[in-house]
C-alpha cells in the first residue's frame, strides 16, 4: 500500500484547499483494495514439490491459484517439474496432495487438480487487454516461503508494460511470449502466483523476475517482473485439461520490419504452416485474428502466445490486394526458433 500512501502525500501537497477530501478518497480506495484481497486471498495457495524422475531434487516452492470450485490450480511449470510430488497449502494450513494435469514446460504453466471434498475458493479471468500501462495491480503468493501457513503475501504495484517478449535464460525452454511487466514486487516463491487488477480478477500468473548482477557476483531483484497473461492461459486451459504436455504455435517465417511498422516476409522455411499456407517472400503481414502486426516482435508475441494447432486467420497484402489465409499453426520445438516466429 506504499503507493497508496504516497499518491495521497503528492495529491494533498500542492494545497490545502479539498484535502479532506483527495484524503477521504485516497482511503476509500485503500478500503476497496484491502477488501478485494480479502477476498481473493483464500484461493491463493502455496505449493511445494519434491523429487523428479531421477530422484533425490531439493524440494522446490512456490506458489499458484484455484481458478475452478472444483479444484483446479494453475502455477509456474517450473515450480513443479516433471514427476514430482506435488503438496498445496491452502489457507488455514490445510494441506493437500495434487495431481499435475497438463504441463506447458515452454510457456511455463502446469495446471494441478486437487483432490475433493469441494467447492474450493476460487477467482475468475479478466481481460489484460483492457489494461492500461500505469494501472495498479495486486500480486499475491508465497515470496520467499513466507506464505506456507497458507495465509498469501500481497505486493501492490502498477502495469509498467505490455506484449514484453523473453527468454527464460540460456539452454532453458521457457519461453514468454505477450507478457506483462509490472513493477509489484515478486521474489522467489511467487511464482505461480496470481497478479490481480483493483476488483480481483485474474489478469496474470507472475513467473520470471529481472535480476542485476551486484559487485562479488549473485543477482538481486530488480523489481521488475513478468506474467503470463490470462487471454493467453485462456487459450491453452482446453489442451491443459485434456493432459499431458501441449506447445506453442509456430509459423515458419524469417520477418523483416521496415519503416513505419511494416513487416514482411523474407523467407518463407520449409516444411512449416507458412509454407502450408502458402505464404511467399514479399507478403506484407497485416493483422492475425484481429490484432494489428507492427513489428516483428509482436508477430512472434501473436504467434507463439497461440497452441500448435490452433486456426488462425492471418491478413496479409500482396501484388498491392489484400487476402485472408486461414490455416493451422505449426509446433514451436525448439529454443533456436525463438528469433523466428
């Protein structure tokens, strides 16, 4: 509530005149803040996970959030791994065991199923699209494993940035495409967690934090962390829910971004959707679905933020004519595609 605390420092410095009130509306708003928490709180839980197919890995934590009555959890794929056991707090220390249902390993999500008695508390989607760069958000989870009563840690901040694409560090597959940054402070163990807008509804899961590298070596937070953002969890819950491991589209082009926020083709590869759809070098790239294509970082955002398979209706302009090709999308396999949308 720092920010709170200082926009109304700020608000009521320049006069004296209206203060009582800029003060009675800055506290409202910390009330609506306080109970919207209050209210989510209890579907954010605290994860643990031990072992792996080979054994003997140290116990990994982090965090996640119920998104269905009945039990469902997303989290971090990375909180996870692959065969581990997988134990969730649940707020009044209640403790359980999960069952991992689908794994997204290069996106990093995993979607756990916990077992009954229900309803369990749970949240619902928003829509990060209607977000504004500069609107607050809420991030909660177990930093740090201070959470692992159950009882989640809250940080509050704003949207710094939107469509962020990054890498999840050299020989890693993560891979995140469309993310959102915010400047909420998250630390290790809040990832998995749920980024909240001011009403409670889930616009992200937090999973990668910027570090900087200080004198004598080791990285600290630089506060500056990403989400996946729900629109895109959205579309992959279908595959995540069907089991085992679902992956990312890909289209199989070299793109080149001229003035103005032209893209085009320069190379179409071989044996890909690109090619299957018939898309040649020179193909001015115009929208996917809807959304604009201005650079060659957000063609790669659209595509990759997409399930191997999906159909996609890609406007493109050609000989000076504009078209739609509709068609599916590849299967992104490997790290080195990710120059390449």
């Amino acid at each position: 509530m720092k920010r709170l605390v200082l926009a109304t420092v700020l608000l009521l410095a320049p006069t004296a005149r209206g203060g009582d009130d800029l003060l009675v509306q800055a506290r409202a708003l910390e009330a609506e803040v306080v109970a919207t928490v209050d209210r989510v709180r209890p579907a954010v839980v605290a994860i643990e996970a031990r072992g792996g197919p080979e054994g003997g890995l140290p116990a990994r934590g982090g965090s996640g959030v119920i998104i269905d009555a009945s039990g469902l959890v997303l989290t971090n794929h990375h909180v996870v791994g692959r065969g581990a056991e997988v134990f969730v707090t649940l707020a009044g220390r209640r403790r359980l065991r999960a069952t991992v249902l689908g794994e997204d390993e290069s996106g990093d999500l995993c979607l756990l199923r916990l077992p009954g008695p229900g309803p369990f508390p749970s949240v619902e989607f928003g829509d990060p699209r209607a977000l504004r760069v500069g609107d607050w958000l809420v991030a909660m989870g177990n930093p740090r494993g201070v959470a692992e009563d159950g009882r989640a840690a809250v940080s509050f901040g704003i949207l710094s940035a939107r469509h962020v694409l990054g890498g999840g560090g050299p020989g890693r597959r993560l891979f995140y495409g469309d993310a959102l940054q915010t400047d909420a402070e998250v630390n290790p163990g809040n990832s998995g967690g749920p980024l909240f807008d001011l009403s409670g509804r889930l616009m992200g899961i937090n999973g990668r934090i910027a570090t900087r590298i200080q004198a004598g070596g080791g990285g600290v937070n630089s506060n500056v962390g990403f989400a996946i953002p729900a629109d895109q969890i959205r579309r992959f819950l279908p595959h995540l829910l069907a089991g085992g491991e679902v992956r990312h589209g890909y289209l199989g082009v070299r793109a080149h971004e001229g003035e103005a926020g032209v893209v085009s083709v320069a190379v179409v590869l071989p044996q890909t959707a690109a090619e299957t759809a018939g898309l040649r070098p020179g193909d001015v790239l115009l929208a996917m679905d809807g959304e604009p294509v201005t650079s060659t970082v957000r063609l790669l955002n659209l595509v990759s933020s997409r399930p191997a398979g999906d159909r996609v209706a890609l406007r493109i302009r050609r000989d000076g004519a504009e078209r739609i090709l509709i068609f599916p999308l590849g299967e992104r396999v490997d790290v080195a595609e990710e120059e390449n949308p």
